[in-house]
C-alpha cells in the first residue's frame, strides 16, 4: 500500500503510522494503528500504563520489530534503513527513565548528541583536520544556542550528577536536539517533575515547536501540559486507537473519559 498523500488534503503529513502491529510473544502490544503526525504540529499520544504508546515509539524509531504495517517519515519507508540512520532522517527522542552520563557536564551531555551529525572521516578526528575543526565548531555553537533555548547557559559547567531531577530532563531533551530533527518524540517528559517544572516544561515545548519549527510527538500522562498544548490528540488502549482529535474533542469524548480520564475528570469539566 502506497504512503499516503498529503497533498491531496492541502496539508503536509510528517510522520505516518499504517495498520502496524507489535507483538511480543504472545502479547499483541501494538493492534493495527494508525496515525498521521502533521508537520509543525504538537501531537500527543496518550491512555492508560500499558496501552501501548512507548511501544509505537519504539516502533518508530526502530528499538522493537514491527511484524506488519508500514511506518513512513516524509513518504520514506521507515523498514529501508537500519536503527541508526533513523536519526539522520531527522527523527530524534527521549526516554522515560534519564539516561545521562552523569561523570560529564552538560555540555558533554548535550554535545553527544551531535555524533550522527560529523561528516568528517576517521582520521581527521584524530589529527584535528580543517574539516573535523569546523564541524566541531557548528557543533559547539549548536549547543549554546539550544543552552540558550533552554535556560541552560549557567549550568553548561555542571556535572549531570548534581543536577536537580527537573534539569536533568531538560538536559536529555537538549541533546535530542544536537541531532538537528525534523520531529521530536518526548516519552513522558513531566514525568516526576513539580508543577513549576511542569510549567516551564511547556514553554519549553512550545518553544522548541514554534520558535525552532520542529514537530513534536509527546507521550504524557499530565493532562494539564496534552491538552494545554497539543494541536492534535491520539488515544490509545489495549494497544488500538480509541480515538483521535483536537483537545476539546478528546476531554469530552465518553470512550476516552471511560478508558482513561476517569468520571472524576468529566465531574471537573462541567
């Protein structure tokens, strides 16, 4: 089956998941899902523990085998490339749990993520060639102005292991960002965070969406940053789509409150 066209609906399809299944062993963690990420949007993807969401993501960036179904990135068959050329199709992410090198500075941090981004060949890096040079250079100023977009100019010196849990959140997404991407996955990014972290989590968000016109696709279970800032909404449960749509269509749409929002969030809406 083809990939679908986004020019026949007047918009530009970024991401696109076609009636692809998980399986592991006898689990069906991911059932015939669909779903279209638009570019310059903010998508969230959400349900209960276990509906399958960091599976899809998994999917997409290749960590889990999809059996069958097609995942597509600007009409590109994601199954022609292997796990580490995902990156350089412009697709970088975030993990649940921090994974930061805490014996390094956030800078280091940060800088790692450029890795996919060198051009220059082996020896270079080793004799310091004109070429290897300048890219170092990009990079270090690629890295001061995501410390900029980020608030983390004044903490470029640190060690990870001293940071403060919410900062080193922040931290990971930069270093997602040194990959230059075309679309962000951020797996449950205000997980543990306190509400004034969770706050500027979703500055940081919009930010990183509007001023750097990156698409963003977020799994989150903090209602209070998906329906503040997501464009679009997918929900899922038992690893299928239970519904999709804007906010205000999502937050009152009985199978999902019933799925997953709960009676007590319906009581707070009215």
């Amino acid at each position: 089956m083809p990939p679908f066209n986004s020019t026949n609906l007047g918009v530009e399809i970024l991401l696109e998941l076609k009636n692809v299944n998980v399986r592991f062993g006898g689990l069906h963690a991911v059932k015939d899902f669909n779903m279209m990420v638009k570019k310059g949007e903010i998508h969230s993807l959400i349900g209960p523990n276990g509906a399958g969401k960091t599976t899809v993501f998994n999917a997409i960036t290749k960590i889990v085998k999809v059996e069958t179904g097609k995942i597509f990135i600007e009409g590109q068959d994601l199954s022609r490339f292997k796990a580490h050329e995902i990156v350089k199709l412009g697709i970088s992410r975030t993990f649940q749990n921090i994974i930061l090198f805490k014996y390094m500075t956030v800078m280091e941090n940060i800088l790692i993520g450029y890795h996919s981004r060198y051009k220059s060949a082996f020896f270079n890096e080793i004799f310091g060639g004109r070429k290897y040079l300048s890219e170092r250079l990009k990079a270090f100023s690629r890295v001061l102005d995501i410390a900029d977009l980020l608030d983390l100019k004044n903490r470029l010196s640190s060690l990870a292991l001293n940071l403060p849990y919410g900062v080193q959140k922040i931290v990971e997404i930069g270093r997602a960002l040194m990959s230059e991407p075309k679309l962000l996955l951020l797996d449950e990014p205000a997980a543990g965070l306190t509400e004034n972290e969770t706050e500027e989590l979703k500055k940081i968000i919009e930010k990183i969406n509007k001023d750097w016109n990156i698409t963003v696709l977020l799994v989150e279970h903090d209602m209070s940053v998906v329906m503040n800032i997501s464009n679009q909404i997918t929900v899922m449960d038992f690893g299928r789509k239970i519904a999709e749509g804007r906010p205000e269509e999502i937050k009152s749409n009985p199978e999902v409150i019933k799925a997953y929002l709960g009676e007590k969030y319906e009581s707070s809406l009215r």
